[in-house]
C-alpha cells in the first residue's frame, strides 16, 4: 500500500479516536479522571463524625439547578479550629482556611451543554435520593476519581416512565 495512503488512514484514525473521545467526554457524564485538592471523606462527614446531609455541604441541591460545590464558607463553618488530628486537615486549615483561598475543588458529574437538570425539581419535587443518581458517595473514605455511577439517557428515561414524569425530548434537551 502506498505510504501516502497509510498516512491518511492513520490520520483519519486518530482524528476519529479523538472525535469519539470527544464525544463520550461529553456525554451524560464525563469520562475524565478528577482528582481533589483534599483528600475528602464523605464517609466520615456523613456517618462518622458529623452526620451531615448532603444538602449541608452542597447547598444549592435545594434551591438551584445545580447542587454546588462546597464554599470556604461551609468547610470553616465546622474547621476554623481542627476537629481532629489528621495531616489532611491541617492542609485544609493551613493551605486554604488560614489564607481564605477558595478550594479548587473539580466537578466530577459533567452533563453535556444540550441537557437541562435541576437538582432542584429531582430533590424537593421527586424527593429521589443523592446515591441513586450519584451512587454510595456517603461510604467512600477517598475522593472518587471518576463517578461511582454511569449514568445513560436509558437511565434517566426509565426513572421518568416508572414516575410518570414526561419522556418528550425537550423536557430534558433544548
């Protein structure tokens, strides 16, 4: 086979691997490894020590479309002073509560621009419960790299059948 031609099929490959990559990366949730600044338990926070509810943390699960990522605001609000012992809170104090930095945490569930969700009408309308979207996040002593569950438009029009809830497109996609 001509080596021009070889070039082109190679070429043609690695752009499609990329488009398709693209793609999935963009789909109902994203494909990409995330990694936090702290080493979060929600296991501790939510069974442990503390007994939160999600909703502590991420505040705008009740009120906005999206449920919020956790502000300085609400990490200082129980660790101004260290609640324990661990190297992982002194960081926290000293690398962003000390400084008033804001902590960079990273979106783990990223849905594609095309797709409407409110946290808001899922959580307070149809009371649906965090893990079933988000899976056990309450047990895990780590920071997931990538979401516990992958979640499919099969999912999502399953939920809306079984709850009577509209499967039109455009109750979902704009």
């Amino acid at each position: 086979m001509n080596k021009k031609i070889l070039y082109v099929l190679f070429f043609l490959l690695g752009l499609g691997g990329g488009l398709i990559y693209t793609r999935l990366s963009k789909g109902v949730i994203s494909y990409r490894p995330v990694h936090q600044p702290i080493a979060y338990s929600h296991k501790i926070h939510v069974h442990i020590k503390r007994k939160l509810a999600c909703k502590a943390c991420h505040q705008g699960v009740e009120t906005k479309y999206h449920a919020t990522l956790p502000s300085l605001k609400v990490c200082t609000s129980c660790h101004v002073e260290p609640q324990g012992k661990t190297e992982m809170e002194k960081r926290l104090i000293k690398q962003y509560i000390e400084p008033e930095k804001p902590i960079p945490w990273q979106r783990l569930f990223v849905l594609p621009d095309h797709v409407f969700f409110s946290h808001r009408l899922h959580v307070i309308r149809a009371k649906i419960e965090c893990q079933t979207c988000h899976g056990p996040m309450d047990l895990q002593n780590r920071p997931p790299t990538r979401p516990l569950r992958v979640l499919t438009m099969n999912d999502c029009r399953r939920c809306h059948t079984k709850r009577n809830v509209s499967t039109d497109c455009n109750t979902c996609h704009h």
